[in-house]
C-alpha cells in the first residue's frame, strides 16, 4: 500500500513524510486517528468514494477494514452507553443552491459518499471551519445531528 500511495502523491514532500509516519507507526488500533489526520489516507479514500473508484479503494484494503472496525468498536460504546440520545455536530461550507437540502431532509436518512466526520462537541466543530479558505459565495451551516441510540438497530452509524 505504501508503494501506491508514494506513486500517487510522488512530489508532495508533506504527503510524503506522512507516508514514512504511517508506515512507522501505524496499527490496526490507530485507524480513525490517521483517517482524522488531514492527510492523504482521507483524500485518497474520500476522493475514491465519492468517484466510486474500486481501484483507488483497492490501494488501502486493510486500512479500510480496519477502519470499519474501529468504527464498529466506537458504536458499540455508544450503544451500551446509558444515553437514549446522542448530539453529533458537523460544521460545513455550503454554496447558495445546497442550502435547502438539509432543510428538506430532517428526519430522513441521507446517503453520503464519504465518511461523514462530525464532533461530540459543538465548539470543535465550529472551530474546523476556521481553516476554510474565504469564498463569499459560501455559507457556514452547523448541523446538529441528534441520533436515537435505540433505533440504530444494525446500521454502523448514526
């Protein structure tokens, strides 16, 4: 996997010296950490998904099951925690014509063709927008996704 993905990002020095990180520390127990890292697991594997691109995906198999693992770990402990609720946020920028489609969709599942990264607490998700470039012709939109516990059933997320 290495190898693929120094062919992918060859000259991105950045990109480059995470590769070397990954490969000295990585471990089937760090899989969110490194996918949370803006670094090129999450691009290459956003970029893969959202393209439906099988042989982009095939770069980073054991990357991936790990990383459906941990999550399903994650979702156990949200599970049997106490709470009958839970309150994620995710902060997003989104263009004038997107600004009703959440509207239209509350209360309804929504298919997402990456992972959809939010946040336990409010103040870090607003924090994240910081580090958007300025673009007028965006807003910033908060999403307070509030999930019942009881009713995840068998799906992996919320």
């Amino acid at each position: 996997m290495n190898h693929e993905c120094r062919s992918y990002y060859q000259g991105h020095v950045t990109e480059f010296a995470l590769i070397d990180e990954f490969e000295f520390e990585c471990n089937s127990q760090k899989a969110i950490r490194w996918y949370l890292k803006h670094s090129f697991l999450r691009k290459m594997i956003n970029k893969a998904m959202r393209k439906e691109d099988t042989n982009q995906i095939s770069l980073v198999p054991y990357f991936l099951v790990d990383l459906l693992e941990n999550l399903r770990r994650e979702r156990q402990q949200i599970m049997e925690s106490t709470q009958e609720k839970e309150l994620f946020y995710r902060q997003m920028k989104l263009a004038t014509s997107e600004l009703n489609e959440p509207k239209e969709n509350i209360g309804k599942l929504i298919m997402m063709k990456e992972f959809f990264r939010v946040s336990d607490f409010r103040l870090s998700s607003s924090t994240t927008t910081a580090t958007f470039t300025s673009q007028p012709e965006r807003f910033s939109v908060l999403f307070i996704i509030e999930c019942d516990i009881k009713e995840l059933g068998d799906h992996i997320f919320c």
